[in-house]
C-alpha cells in the first residue's frame, strides 16, 4: 500500500485532495461538452439544460470547497449567468484556478 506508514489523518486528506481533484476534473469535462453545444441556428447559444447543469453543479461544488464568499464562488457566480458560449468559457477558467490550488 502506498500509503501505509501515513497517519490517518493526513491519509484523509489526500484522499479528499484525490476526490476534489477528481470532481473539478469532471466539472472541467462538463464545460467541454457544453462549450460544444452551440445552437444550430445562434451558434453563439449554448444547450440550455446543459448549460444549467453545468452551472448548478460548479456552484454547488465551489461553495461546497471555499465557500459563498470566496473569490472562486463569487466569480464563477458572476461570471456564467447566460448560456453563451463565453459565459462558459469563462467559468471553465474559473474551475482551472481552482483546480491548480488543489
């Protein structure tokens, strides 16, 4: 085992590290699909319902790491309100810096 002389505590907190990294990975993947959803006829829309699932769930796992008033959340928040193509961009960048703190 890797891990095996690693205090129990500490062994915690990688595999949470593990489990964060992991979901921002798939949040990441998420905006991918999104930001190649682009409506046929304004290709500057995205797919709404997956656009809102996108949405919902990076806010949910940012406040759920840092917080409502951190930086990353308020951002994120701020930024993807509409289901343009740059909205998503833009949270997909969000979900990069925190991804590089982890």
């Amino acid at each position: 085992m890797l891990y095996k002389n690693v205090g129990s505590n500490v062994l915690q907190k990688l595999m949470r590290l593990e489990d964060l990294e992991k979901r921002v990975n798939q949040l990441i993947e998420l905006a991918d699909k999104v930001l190649k959803s682009r409506h046929n006829k304004y290709p500057e829309l995205l797919n709404s319902e997956m656009f809102f699932e996108y949405r919902t769930s990076s806010l949910s796992f940012t406040k759920s790491v840092v917080g409502e008033n951190h930086p990353y959340y308020q951002e994120f928040d701020y930024l993807v309100k509409d289901i343009e193509h740059s909205d998503a961009e833009e949270g997909r960048g969000v979900l990069k810096s925190i991804k590089k703190e982890i």
